[in-house]
C-alpha cells in the first residue's frame, strides 16, 4: 500500500508538470499529506486493506485503485470542486470500492441511484455540461496513455496498462446482476478448488456482504477475487454501466458539482454562501437531495434573522448542523437523521484541516 499512497502524495505535482493541470482546495482544507493520513487511520485500512495485501487470495487489484485515484484528481480539475472534498466523498460513500452496492440500490465509487442518475442525465442535457464531461474523459485517456506517466509508476513498482478511455455514452445501464452470470462465478470458483461455489445461494449471500461493504473471511477469501475480476469482466469493463470506475466517478461529480454551484433561494431571497458552507450543504444534497437542504437554510434564517450567510464559515455552519434541525428539514425517522449528520462530518472530519495541538 505504501506506492499507492506515494503514488496518491505525487500526482498533483506530476499532473502539473506534464498536463498544466492541478486541482484547488479551499483555505480551510486540509493537504494531501492530511488526506493521506485520514486514510491510513481509518478502520478500513486496518481491518481491509491489512488483511487484502496479507493474503493474495482476495486478489486486490492495485490497477483499480490507480484508476479511481487519478479519475478523482481528473474530476475535480475539470469541473472545479475543492479536491479534498470529493476525494472524501467517495471515500466515505464507497471506500473507493467500484462493487459497492447499497441496500437502497446506488452503486459504484460515488453511490450513483437511479434519481441522482436521471438528475445527471438532464444536466448532460446542456451542450457545455457534456463538453465538459467529455473533455474529461478524453484527458483521462492521455493521462492513462501519456508515456512520461508510465515511466513514473514503473519507477514506484507499478506494471500497468491502462484500458482506452472513450467518450461516456448517453445511456447508462443501471446494471443488475443475474443468476447466470452468478453461476459463471460458482464454475471459476470450484476450478479453483472452492467447492462452496457449488452452492449459488451461499454465493448470492456473499456477494451481498461483498457489495455492502464487508470483508469475508480467510475460507471465503477467493470470492473476492472471482467476483470482482467477473463483475469487471462482464459488466464494469463497459462505460456504458454504471459500476464502470471512469463512468460512475465522472457521473457522480457532475451531480456534486451541480449542488456545489446550487443557487439556494426562498423566492426572491438568494442565499449568498462562502464556498466552505457551499461544500457542507452540497454534500449532503448529494444523498438527500436539494429539497431537505434548502428548508435547512430558510428554518435557518427564521430562527436567526441577523445571520449572515455570507460569511458563514464550515466551523460555524457545523455547529449549526445538529440532528434536530436536520429533523426539521429533512423529515426522515430519526435513524436517518443520523446516518445524515453522520455522514457529512465524517466527510467534513476526512477534508478539513486538523486543529493544532499544544
């Protein structure tokens, strides 16, 4: 793991020096080192990643996470979002894990569902939008081509050939998967002298544990790697599905970008904010929507009329962010109350510069 993340720390300065290309972050963001450091102290390093490179049988693939590191970087120059925020976005909603799929059906690196995914289908609508994207997706495809950048992972102990990056198609499948391709699964399994691939419920019931997030164990360990390198194979290889890496992160910060730039207003009154509060109101309308965040800021306004929303800061608008509320706003069970809250401190945790200590 440790060439990933020298990997992570230098492409900044890489993509600087070869494209004249670098992401931004705002002032009270955190670096690249911080980021860095969010990571490698997260659960999931110590619980995932320690057990995947301590055991070649789960088959961790380097050449994903390369891809998915480089398309955020990509992403959030082209579209202009602060860096640290995205990258934290897709952390948290999918630990960069293109299998994720939630219990409410989003999938992919950035937890893309069906509403989020007809959401983007209107913004592509706009000639510039889909520009844009394609732009984006066409310097992804130098990047991953460019022979300079090669040399670069050679040298940090990478042997990768990238696949050709095309132009996203206007269709997206929300891809499901089917009992044949599951038992595709079971037959490489058992040639690989798993015998429980036999058993193609067993196997529908890991790959749900699999997709939400959990790390089998050691006996199980195979269906890591047979699942992911098939569901690849078969599905996530084309740009046209949603599970496809370049794809759903593309997709996904066309949506982020959107609530970023949202123009929140209760009629005539336009709610001026600094981009650190814009960042903390976008996230959370990422998951829930525009609806429940602007009843958020007008509740806001009423219950201080001499706020100024210009110069709220994240500090100020994260005290502000209490379950209650979010309650008020949002109107959901308080379980999803929390799971809201939760979910955009721990982003704001992962982006946002540390407190010093004495």
């Amino acid at each position: 793991m440790r060439r990933i993340i020298m990997m992570f720390m230098q492409f900044e300065s890489m993509s600087r020096q070869i494209f004249n290309r670098g992401t931004v972050s705002l002032p009270t963001q955190t670096d690249l080192e911080g980021l860095a450091d969010h990571v490698v102290e997260s659960r999931w390093y110590r619980e995932a990643l320690n057990r995947f490179y301590s055991n070649n049988a789960y088959g961790f693939s380097e050449e994903r996470m390369l891809r998915v590191l480089i398309s955020i970087h990509t992403a959030a120059n082209f579209f202009e979002v602060p860096y640290p925020t995205l990258f934290c976005l897709f952390f948290q909603e999918s630990k960069f894990d293109f299998l994720a799929d939630s219990a409410t059906g989003a999938k992919g690196i950035g937890q893309l569902t069906s509403i989020g995914l007809r959401e983007v289908q209107r913004l592509r609508s706009d000639s510039k939008m889909e520009l844009k994207l394609q732009k984006t997706a066409f310097h992804l495809n130098r990047v991953y081509t460019d022979p300079q950048i090669q040399k670069w992972l050679e040298k940090l102990g990478f042997k990768i050939n990238f696949a050709k990056i095309y132009p996203i198609p206007e269709k997206i499948e929300f891809t499901r998967l089917s009992s044949s391709f599951m038992r595709e699964v079971g037959k490489e399994l058992v040639k690989e002298g798993q015998s429980y691939g036999e058993n193609t419920s067993l196997l529908w019931f890991l790959s749900k544990r699999l997709r939400r997030g959990d790390i089998l164990s050691n006996r199980f360990a195979h269906m890591h790697k047979v699942f992911s390198q098939m569901l690849e194979e078969q599905y996530a290889r084309s740009q046209a599905s949603a599970y496809n890496i370049e794809t759903n992160i593309l997709l996904s910060t066309i949506l982020f970008s959107h609530y970023y730039r949202y123009r929140w207003r209760n009629n005539k009154q336009v709610f001026n904010l600094a981009p650190e509060a814009r960042v903390i109101l976008a996230t959370s309308a990422y998951n829930h929507g525009q609806t429940g965040m602007r009843r958020f800021l007008i509740n806001l306004k009423q219950e201080f009329p001499m706020l100024d929303f210009q110069t709220l800061s994240s500090k100020r608008l994260r005290i502000l962010f209490t379950n209650q509320r979010l309650s008020n706003a949002i109107k959901q069970s308080p379980r999803k109350i929390k799971e809201v809250s939760r979910h955009v401190l721990n982003i704001m945790d992962c982006a946002e510069k540390r407190p010093l200590t004495s």
